[in-house]
C-alpha cells in the first residue's frame, strides 16, 4: 500500500478506472456474442438488429477512452463481414 498521498490517490483512480473499463467491455462482448448467436441461427434480421446496438456499444466506449477507435473499426468490420456472409443477395 502506497504511502504517499498522490500515490494513494492514483490507486483510487486505477481502481475507478477498472470497474468503468470491467463494464463497458462486459457490455461489448455481450453485444457481439448477441450478433454471432444471430449469425450463427442465420437469422439476418435480428443479426442487423443485433449488430447496429453493438455499433452503439462500441462507440460509446471509444467516446470514453475504454477503446482505441482503430480497434472499434476493426471490430465493427469482423462483425459487418460475417454478417454480409448470411444476408440474402440482391
């Protein structure tokens, strides 16, 4: 346990920080399980549904530091291109 008050006060910001960080991140696996569950059934429609709130999800979090946006555009990518690979053609 630190003893100085500046180093006392980061490990209450690194400890703030982490359950911030825990939970948005639980939020976006869930999201893009949600969409691979989807994905998976081959149902396209809820798979679009799914896929535009882990859109969401994800942005946020890059909207609050938790996600670099080069990974969220990457992530978001993985989950269009599965996505595309079920949905009916035109």
């Amino acid at each position: 346990m630190p003893n100085i008050k500046s180093a006392i006060k980061r490990v209450a910001v690194a400890e703030r920080n982490r359950v911030r960080n825990r939970f948005w991140k639980s939020n976006m696996r869930t999201a893009r399980t949600k969409v691979e569950e989807a994905i998976d059934e081959s149902k396209p429609a809820e798979a679009a549904t799914a896929l535009h709130q882990a859109y969401s999800m994800i942005d946020k979090a890059v909207a609050k530091g938790i996600l670099h946006k080069n990974a969220a555009n990457r992530r978001k990518s993985r989950m269009a291109k599965k996505l595309s690979a079920i949905a009916p053609k035109k």
